[in-house]
C-alpha cells in the first residue's frame, strides 16, 4: 500500500483500495492521485457539488491542466452513480464547476 495513502487516509487507505474497481489504482494523468479516491471521496466524505469533490476533497481541478476538464468523461463515470446524480444533475454540476474554474482559478 502507498505510504501516501496511509498519509492522507489513515486506516480508511485499505477500504479505499478494497472498494476500488479495475484500474482505479493507476494515477490519474501525471498526479499522483489514484482514481481510487475519487470514488472513496464521492461515498465517503459528503461530497455536495462536484467543485466540492474537484477542488477541496481530491484536489485535481488545482494539479491537472484546465481544471482536469479532459479528464471529466472518467470522472463521471467513477462518481455519478456513488454521488447518486442523474444525467440532468451532472450536466448542472459539471456547468457550475466549469464557471468557478474558469472565473476563480483559470489564469
């Protein structure tokens, strides 16, 4: 197990991996962010909005280029269903994330 994930997540780090799924143990992009996390955030620490999970609980909006926008069609399918969100809800979300990114962290 990664020494940083015992770090960050104390004894929670072993049900982080034992609840994560085919490939959610490999980093995301360049960071050293597992998947994993985003799922374990989204049942886990009462995630509200998606700028909630992406800027404060994981953190990826700030180390991955333009807010990890590119990586959005992964992250949806990692956290709608454990945010419990519909279509219409992500869409919502994924606007309301877009314009805080854009006006408060875009250079």
């Amino acid at each position: 197990m990664q020494v940083r994930l015992i770090g960050r997540y104390g004894r929670n780090a072993i049900h982080l991996i034992d609840n994560a799924r085919y490939a959610e143990l490999a980093p995301i992009s360049f960071s050293p962010t597992l998947w994993a996390e985003l799922r374990w955030a989204a049942r886990s620490e009462s995630v509200v909005h998606l700028d909630d999970l992406l800027l404060r609980r994981i953190r990826l909006g700030l180390l991955l280029p333009s807010g990890g926008l590119s990586e959005m069609e992964k992250i949806r399918t990692i956290v709608q269903d454990e945010l419990n969100w519909n279509d219409t809800k992500w869409e919502e979300e994924l606007e309301r994330y877009k314009k805080i990114w854009n006006t408060c962290y875009h250079l």
